[in-house]
C-alpha cells in the first residue's frame, strides 16, 4: 500500500488540507447549532428529569467542540497523586533542621 501523502505534488496536498479544514468546519457549526437548540430546550422544560438528560448532552456537546478545537486554551493535567491528602506536620513531628553545627554562644568583648 503506497503512502498517498508523499508522492501527491504539493498543490493537491494543500487542497487536501482545505477540503479536511471545510469539513472540520461543517462538523464544528453542526455541533454548535445541536448545542444551541440543546441549551434552547433546556431554557424552556421544567421536567427535572429532562433538565437532567439536556444537560448531560449539553456537557457531551461542550466536550466534543474542545477536543475538534484541539485543545486549544485546555488547562494542563494534575498529576493523580495531587488529590491526596498530606499533613502539615507528619504524625512523628516535625523533621529536625538541617545545617551546620549550632552558632557558639561565646560573646567575648
């Protein structure tokens, strides 16, 4: 199987390029008119369970358009241990200082 990107001339990958950014663009302005016709649905139910449900799509809707957005503005990841609770002072007390041997309290005038 051949690699169709390398042996193309470079105008027809460039029109490649724009027919995926075309396309790209048709699937971010569908997903932005679900999502305005989502929060509209939400604006006028007063069912909790509906609430519930269009929020949810809502959310699913909201993801979807960061992830084809790729991220852009995207905060960065906590490492998984950054949820863990640590004391302040461990439970054997504090560490001792470190450093050098203790300051003479010789004072000779």
């Amino acid at each position: 199987m051949a690699n169709r990107g390398k042996d193309l001339p470079p105008e027809r990958i460039e029109e490649a390029k724009a027919q995926r950014a075309r396309e790209l663009q048709a699937i971010i302005d569908r997903l932005t008119g679900e999502l305005e016709q989502l929060e509209t649905k939400l604006a006028a139910t007063t069912d909790q369970n509906e609430r519930i449900m269009l929020k949810a799509e809502i959310v699913h809707f909201t993801l979807a358009l960061k992830q084809i957005d790729g991220g852009a503005g995207q905060q960065r990841r906590k490492p998984p241990e950054s949820g863990l609770a640590v004391p302040a002072v461990p439970p054997e007390g504090p560490q001792p200082r470190q450093g050098g041997a203790a300051a003479p309290l010789e004072f000779d005038t």
